[in-house]
C-alpha cells in the first residue's frame, strides 16, 4: 500500500472526521440558540394522543410509507429513497472496515451486500440525477448545492462498490479516489443540504409534539367512534 | 458609502430585520430542513390544478421565503449565496411579488406539511412571511380593511355593538315564536353562566339563522348560557394576515369576557380557523393561559346527544350528505370524528368525501382568501381539486364545521354548477330536533296562563 492510500485511509479521514464534527457542533449550536416556540394551549383532539406519541409517531413516520399520502402514493419513489439512503450506510461504514476491520471482507457475502446495497444505490443515484434535471418542478426547486451532493454521492456509490472487495493488486486508483470522495464528502456534508438529517429529528419531534398535543398525529382515516346511538 | 443597506429600499430592509425577530425554532427547522425532494408537490391543490406549473409547487412558493432566510439568518447563505440560492429583497416591487406569493397562492392548509418526509411546515413560516408584509403595508387591501376592522371595532365585519345586540334580540324573538314560550331569552351578559357562547361575525351579517338554530339546541337541553356583549367574535383574523398582536389582542378580548363573566365554558360556534384560533394559537399569541374550558360547539352538541339532554331525529334531514372538514379543524386542532359522529346522528345517508380528514383538500377559501378579490380567478381555478372531489360523492349537500368554508364552498359549487347546497351541523341538528311535546307544553302553558289573566281580568 502506497503512503497516499495510507494517509488517505487514516489521517486524511481522521481529519475530515474531525473537522465535520465540528462544524455539526456548530450548527446544533446556532440552531439551538433559536428560541422555541411555546404552545400553552390546552391539548385538542380526542384524547387519545399527546405531545410524546405525536412525537414518536412523527419520527417513525419515515418508517410507515402508508402513513403519508405522498409515500403511500408513490411507492417507487419510497423504494428509491430506502435504497439511496441504504447505500449511504453501507458507503460509511465500509470507509471504516476497509482501515480498521479489512478482514470482514474477507467474507465474500458481506462484500456482496455493500457491493449490493453501492451499487442500486448508484443507480438510484443516476435516476435521481434525470428526475432533478427533467422533471421540470424538481429542476425549479433544485439549487447547485442540490445537483453537486446528488452527483457527489452517486459518484461516492460507484466508487465504495469497487472499493468493497478490499483488493489493490490491480491498482490503487479505484480505492483512493473512494477514499478521498469519503474525506471530501465528510468535510462537504455539515455545509451542503446533505446535512438535512441532523435537523431532521429536531423537525419531527416539532412538528410530532404540536400535532399530537393537538389530535393531528397519528393520522385518522377510520372512524374513530362508535355509530351506536 | 454604496452599503448592501443603502441599496435596499425602506420597506425592504424592515422586512428583513424584522425577520430576525420573528423566527422561532421550528421555523428555523423548517427553512432549514428542505431537501428538495419534491415529495410535496402534489400535495397542493394549486399545482393539481396547474399542471406544468412548477411555480405552484410548495417548495418553490418557500423558497421564496426561504431565500431571505439563507441570505440573512443562516450563515451556508452568507458564506455561499449562489450555491445553496440565497437572496435578499431590495424594492418594494420584489416585496409585492413576494406578496402575490405569501396570500395569492397558498391558503395555508398544511396538506404539505402532513406530507412532508422531512416535517418541513411551510405555512407556519408562510404566516410569518405574511405577517412581515402586512408590517409594512403590503397586503392584499380585503386584508388591510379586514384586519382594520377588527382592530378597530373589535370584530372582522365592523358589526357594531347595537346592531349585534338587535340580531340577537331579533333571534331570541324567532326563538319565542318557534318555542312558543314568550319566556324563552337567548341571554346577553348573563354572569356565572355555564356557557359562554361566541360566535363569527357572518352570522350576524348574513346567517343569523345559525343563531337561532344554535339557541333552539340550547333550549332544548336546558342549558344555561349566555352571549357576550363584547368579546362574542371568535374569528381571528391574526391567523391570517400573520400579525400575532391582532391574534392575541382579538383573543384576549374573548378571553377577557368570558373570565370578567366567570363563564365556566367557552362554546365556539361552527368555524375552523375561528376554533384554531380561539382554542388554540390565541393563548400563544396572547401569551396567557387559559383557565376555563374551551370546546367547538360541536362537541357540545354530540354531547348533548349521547348525555340524553336533546333529541333528535335523522329522518327529518332527507337527502345525502357529505363532510368537508376544514383544514384547520382537521390538521391544526383534530377536530375530525367528532363532526362525523354527529353528522351520522342527525342524517340518513352520510357518504364520506375522499380523501378525508387530516388529508382532505382546502375549500381554497382558507388563508384569508375569501377576503382577497385579486386571487379570484386562480382561486376558483384551484378549485377544481374540491369541485372534483365533491362531485364523486354524488350526494346533494356537503356539511362543514366552517364559515369561510361554507363562503368557500359556495362559491365554487357556484362556479362549477355543482347544484350542491352547502349546510353546517348546527342546522342540522336544530332541525333534527325532536321538540314537538315542548312546543306543545308550552302551548297549553301559555294558553292557560292566559286564560287565567283574562279571567282574573274579567
Ligand atoms: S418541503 Fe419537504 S417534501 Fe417538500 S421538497 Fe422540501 S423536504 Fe421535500
Ligand atoms: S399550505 Fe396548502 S396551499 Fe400552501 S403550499 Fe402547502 S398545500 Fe399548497
């Protein structure tokens, strides 16, 4: 292994580790400096929900594709959204197998499954990728951090898919252009709309608080009552 | 010295600062928390009914807002404007096209926000926009006379104080004939009441019907109440124009009345963004707690029902019915079942709408709009999705819990020659009422008394 891959595989990423906490801690802080909304009114609905459960609900909402017409309607775009951020998984994690645990993938089913869930993620990638530049209401919402962080990670997918078996006897480049997307993509995220999840349990639990004070979470569409009068 | 200030007009520079002012943390959330995934778009009916128009998309209407807040407020706009499309306001054009925007095309329903993966709530922060426009004087002018008029006369329609009390005394008139009981008051004023019931200002304009009908159900279950004197409008039209001193200055009022009463209840009658607003953002805005029960006149109505206090009888509504729930009702205070249930009391053939409840389309009278007559036209374009949905139940009547709905409703039937009537549950269950044996009571009542006067006068 060359002193590039080494340092790119270690420190470099060690590095940008660092450096995307930070920038997390720094978010989370601006964002916490806000002040919160207060709700004093008194809880509607019918009795049978709360703040926590709205909350709860709201947070696995993600989980419940039929829980929201939007999801429920579009089951491909649900899939699509599943894989993608399968694939995100997958990605990180082997940049910490290929250091520190490389005899994992010594398994070939484990480097089937990254390989698996990298390489639909990338197609998924490429598809969203047409659906940003077609589809003539998503390119009207879409800002160039939006086209780069889909480009970035559909690029970041097909490289960890050649990365995953681990193998450099023909070559570095495939495994330290991974490793440098990985660094590159780590420093990049706390600035780019790919850090949406940090906000996203902040969000949910907001709005799942507010709802399900207010009856509105979990959604109803069976009759909650008895037509026995 | 060229400062980025200097070059920003008056009104454009407040809105900003103001801005500032206004954000909470959910907001922030919010205008942070929007990936662009376009999952929302179709959730909102002025895109179903403008396809190809992506300028509709819910996304693309809070960007608009969004901009300001990347530009100003969130430090990835400072750094990198263009890349993540920040942007500011400079004339006071841009804050009219912001304005055609914030009023002319969103009615604040939130079916976005409940189909957001993300739970971003553009119409909390829509609200906010308004209310930073309306700052300065940029609004649509049915708002600015609107919002005048509650400030002013302490109601949205400018009804004044004695014509209030001569409608009132006008209904509880109606009421003595139809109860034949000279002795049947709908009272104003009255202390330590069980209830005080406030209502919208339409139905002293224009549906004093609801008036009467909501006195007959009060009667018959023997209720003790009372009408405020002032403090009786439950509309708020802080909800819609975004300035959250109206809100809580309105709801105070109401507030106020009903402790200065010692009312143990406040009964809001039928309306969505009035129950939203009295029930529910006025203690926020007014920045007080309440200390006395509040219900939508609806649950004391079923109540009444199920407790045995009134009678009703469903075959005195023939005909089908459908529910449109209102979008405040429905996704800001779940008020859902309970209409239903009650609807199902009083009718005999209920056909629910789809989609429903939490997921159902806006009247696209909501927001406001009712009271914007430049957005007309696209208004009742985007009414399509309603008149569609309205249409499928094939049944003659649609039921709110709703005012603005009602006005909403029949605006579109209207346009799109629909032959639909559109009703609310008080009358419906006033005229399900089972009253004939008090009617007659009374009448052998007042007919002996005075048999008994004329003799004694004799
Ligand atoms: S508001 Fe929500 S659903 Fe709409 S584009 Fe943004 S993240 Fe996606
Ligand atoms: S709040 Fe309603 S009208 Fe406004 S964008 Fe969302 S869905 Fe459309």
């Amino acid at each position: 292994m060359s002193n590039l891959l080494h340092f790119s595989e270690h420190a470099l990423q060690e590095v940008a580790l660092i450096l995307m906490a930070t920038v997390y801690f720094l978010r989370i802080r601006w964002f916490m400096k806000w002040p919160l909304g207060k709700e004093r009114q008194p809880a509607t609905g019918l009795g049978d929900t709360n703040p926590k459960k709205g909350a709860r609900y709201s947070l696995a909402n993600i989980a419940m594709p039929w829980a929201m017409e939007s999801t429920r309607s579009k089951p491909f775009m649900y899939a699509q959204f599943v894989v993608f951020h399968l694939g995100v998984v997958a990605a990180i994690t082997l940049s910490f197998i290929i250091p520190y645990g490389p005899g994992l993938l010594k398994s070939s089913s484990l480097v089937a499954l990254i390989q698996g869930l990298t390489g639909t993620a990338c197609i998924v990638g490429f598809m969203r990728i047409i659906r940003r530049i077609s589809n003539p209401y998503i390119r009207a919402i879409s800002s160039p951090d939006d086209h780069f962080s889909l480009i970035l990670l559909t690029s970041w997918f097909a490289f960890a898919f050649l990365a995953a078996p681990n193998d450099i006897s023909g070559g570095e480049g495939f495994m330290l252009t991974y490793f440098l997307l990985t660094a590159f993509f780590l420093m990049y995220v706390p600035f780019s709309k790919i850090s949406h999840y940090l906000y996203y349990p902040f969000t949910r639990t907001y709005l799942g608080r507010s709802f399900g004070r207010r009856g509105v979470f979990p959604i109803r569409r069976k009759p909650a009552y008895q037509r026995s009068i | 010295m060229n400062t980025e200030k200097n070059k920003r007009s008056y009104k454009a520079q407040k809105v900003i600062d103001r801005m500032g002012q206004k954000l909470t943390r959910q907001m922030v959330g919010s205008l942070t928390a929007c990936v662009h995934c376009g999952m929302c778009t179709d959730s909102c009916h002025y895109v179903l009914a403008n396809p190809g128009d992506p300028t509709f998309a819910p996304a693309y209407k809070a960007d608009k807002i969004r901009k300001l807040f990347k530009q100003h407020y969130d430090w990835t706009g400072k750094v990198f404007p263009k890349w993540v499309k920040a942007g500011s306001v400079y004339t006071d054009e841009e804050l009219q096209e912001l304005k055609d925007i914030v009023f002319g095309k969103c009615t604040n329903c939130r079916r976005c926000t409940v189909n957001c993966p993300m739970g971003v709530d553009l119409a909390t922060f829509n609200r906010m926009a308004r209310g930073l426009l309306c700052h300065v004087g940029i609004m649509p002018e049915g708002v600015e006379y609107v919002a005048k008029e509650q400030w002013e006369i302490g109601n949205q329609m400018g009804v004044l104080k004695e014509d209030y009390i001569e409608t009132v005394e006008w209904q509880e008139e109606e009421l003595q004939s139809e109860m034949e009981d000279p002795t049947a008051k709908i009272p104003i004023d009255k202390p330590d009441s069980n209830i005080v019931y406030v209502i919208n200002p339409r139905e002293i304009k224009h549906d004093p019907r609801s008036i009467l009908d909501a006195a007959k159900i009060f009667y018959a279950a023997g209720e003790d109440y009372t009408m405020p004197s002032e403090g009786w409008d439950m509309t708020n039209f802080g909800l819609f124009n975004g300035d959250d001193e109206l809100g809580g200055a309105v709801a105070g009022r109401v507030y106020d009345k009903v402790e200065e009463l010692r009312g143990k209840k406040l009964v809001i009658s039928e309306c969505g963004h009035g129950y939203r607003s009295t029930r529910c953002e006025g203690p926020n805005w007014a920045k007080k707690d309440i200390t006395f029960d509040a219900e939508s006149s609806v649950i004391t109505m079923l109540e009444y029902i199920k407790q045995g206090k009134i009678k009703v009888d469903k075959t005195k509504n023939p005909g089908s019915y459908t529910f449109h729930d209102s979008c405040n009702n429905a996704r800001s205070c779940g008020l859902t079942e309970e209409p239903r249930e009650l609807l199902s009391l009083v009718v005999e053939d209920f056909r629910e709408m789809y989609p429903n409840r939490a997921e159902n389309y806006c009247c696209t009278g909501g927001g406001g709009a009712m009271s914007m007559a430049e957005y007309r036209p696209s208004r009742l374009k985007s009414a399509k999705i309603k008149a569609d949905q309205l249409a499928a139940t094939g049944t003659k009547t649609v039921v709110t819990s709703c005012h603005n709905c009602v006005d909403g409703l029949t605006d579109l039937i209207g346009h799109y020659k629909l032959g639909m009537d559109v009703t609310q549950l008080v009358n419906l269950v006033a005229n399900a009422l089972v009253i004939d044996d008090i009617v007659e009571e009374n009448k052998k009542k007042y007919a002996e008394k005075e048999e008994v006067s004329s003799g004694s006068a004799q």
